[in-house]
C-alpha cells in the first residue's frame, strides 16, 4: 500500500500577522485558531540579554516608541547587515523598558483593519510565547510547532550578544520533534546545533544578495544566495541543514501571456536531500505576482488562491502565511 505524500506545513507567519498586529498574543492565538500547523516568530534581544519578538531589532515601525518621550534620546543610527537603520534597537532597552511599550500594526496602509487593535497588545518575549504553545496543547490535544528565526545574529554578536547562547538556553526543553530554527545566516545554524539544540535546521535565502554572515568575513566575495541554489550549492547545504526557506518569487515564473507558472526549484531542493519552504503567502496584490493581481488598489485582495494553489502544487513542505486560514483553505482544497 503506498502511503500519501505529508501535507504541507501551513505556518503562522507572526502569527496571523494579516488579522493582527504581528508578534502579539493576538496574532499568534488567532493563528492558532485558524488552524496553524506552526507559528514563526522573529529572535531579538534586549541590552540584558532577554529574546523578544519583534520582525526587526529596529522598532520604530512595530510599537509606539516614538510616541514615548522617556525613550526620545534612544533614538539613533545603526548600520545593520550593510543598511543604514535609523530609529530605537532592542540592544539599546533592558526588557523592563521595552516591556512598558505597546504594539502597532507594521502595514497600516495596507491592513487598516489590523490596524485598529494597534496599542491593545505589549511586546512578547519567546518564553511567553513558550507558556502559551504549550497551554494550547493542554486545552486542545493539538501540539503546534515553533518555527524560530534568529534575527541579526552577526549584528547583535558584535554588540556582545551571542544570540546562539541566548537562543540555545531559552529553547533547551523543547520538544525537538516541534522545533524548526532557521536564520538567513548559516553559521548561526552551525553554531546552534554545536550547542546541542535539537530540531530541524533551516536556511533562509533571499532572492538576491549574499548571506550577512558571509559578506562579513569575504566581503564583495561572499558567495550570492543564488549561488547556493545551485546543483552544486545545494548538494554542499545537503550536508549541513535540513531544508532551505526561500522568497516565493524564486518558485514563480512570468510567462510571455501574462500567466504565471511554477518553477521547478522545488523538485531540485528535494532531489538534493532537502526539505523545501516558502515565503510568504499574503493575498493583497502588493504581494502577489502581477498575473494575479485583481483592481488598482496595492491593499485589495487580488486571485490568492490561485497563487497559492501554485505553490501549494509543487509539493512545497512548508508556506509562510500572514493568513493562516486562507493557506489552510487552500491546502486543504487540492
């Protein structure tokens, strides 16, 4: 009897970071309502060496800090992964500052609804969000995984934060079979699994530029991400990590009418040994590839479904979604 390929893994990009503003306990509850298989949240750190979730250590467009006058004076410019950042960093606040600040939405043009809860929510730290995955499991039966990004690490290693450290005590009792870590950086991978994490380690690639971590040490050299989705390239990840997570825009090709087809990177990931993921699938038409964008308006939903559906198609083990439910509805409809 043959057995039925596993279905794709619908992830909680935030949360539901498309209903509320990301990385609250709004976002990720509804998330889990929604019917997430797992939730992704974003690793930074405070000066004190607490993890906090937040999409960028740069927070000015996250929370309500520039509202706040006691924090005026925090405001600066950083230079983080070879981009000039001006606003407040988590590495400048200890976690009883930051703690006091209340969440906004990152998108208000385009979620204007998800907008209307902005000051409802303070900032997460990852044990709490910890406490709630594992109270959901005992209400519901329903064991959710965590799918842990490490944000930065090259940046915060250089302010004397080792986010392998922090992220490796923090994530030391967790179930491994529900752990998947992933980082656009390699070495932070490496170094995690050398601590003894156990779980699934995954490797984000951009759909241009090079690793931070390598334009670090080599500079203009660094090899380019598209280098490492190569034959050769992911044969070497092969015996490194356990998957690779990519843009979606590397997985969806433009033809000359105007349709849109998927690629075939996705059977190459799976040919070298690799699990395969996706980000992120979000339904407004600033997001969607421009066949199936519907009206003039960046924030209307254009044909998701068809794009998802795409993606869904090429046997894809993992989507990102700021909409759970509408990736859930549409996996589950194939």
């Amino acid at each position: 009897m043959s057995s039925s390929p596993p279905r794709t893994l619908v992830i909680g990009h935030r949360g539901a970071s498309g209903y509320r503003p990301e990385h609250t306990r709004g976002s990720y509850r509804l998330a889990l309502a929604l019917g997430a298989d797992a939730v992704e949240p974003d690793i930074v750190a405070t000066r004190d060496g607490v993890l906090v979730l937040r999409h960028e250590n740069e927070i000015s467009g996250t929370t309500d800090v520039s509202s706040r006058p006691e924090f005026e004076d925090r405001r600066t410019t950083k230079r983080i992964d070879g981009v000039s950042h001006t606003g407040w960093f988590t590495e400048d606040f200890t976690w009883a500052e930051l703690s006091t600040l209340r969440a906004v939405e990152r998108l208000p043009q385009l979620r204007q609804n998800s907008a209307t809860f902005d000051g409802a929510y303070p900032i997460m730290r990852l044990r709490e969000l910890l406490e709630l995955l594992d109270e959901h499991a005992e209400r519901t039966g329903r064991e959710v995984t965590l799918v842990a990004e490490v944000k930065h690490p090259t940046h915060f290693a250089s302010v004397g934060l080792d986010l392998d450290e922090l992220v490796a005590a923090e994530l030391a009792g967790w179930d491994p079979d529900r752990l998947i870590v992933e980082c656009f950086e390699q070495d932070v991978l490496t170094r995690l699994r050398g601590r003894g994490l156990r779980g699934r380690y995954v490797y984000l690639l951009e759909a241009k530029g090079s690793a931070p971590d390598l334009v670090a040490r080599f500079g203009r050299k660094a090899l380019p991400y598209s280098a490492q989705l190569t034959a050769a390239g992911l044969a070497r990840l092969a015996g490194e990590v356990d998957g690779v997570s990519v843009d979606k825009t590397l997985l969806l090709d433009a033809a000359r009418d105007g349709s849109v087809r998927a690629n075939d990177l996705v059977d190459r990931v799976h040919a070298a040994g690799l699990t395969a993921f996706t980000w992120t699938l979000r339904p407004e038409n600033r997001f969607l590839a421009p066949g199936h964008r519907r009206g003039s308006s960046p924030r209307d939903w254009g044909d998701w479904r068809r794009e998802f559906e795409l993606i869904l198609a090429t046997g894809i083990d993992g989507v990102f979604a700021d909409h759970p439910d509408l990736a859930v509805a549409a996996r589950d409809g194939l």
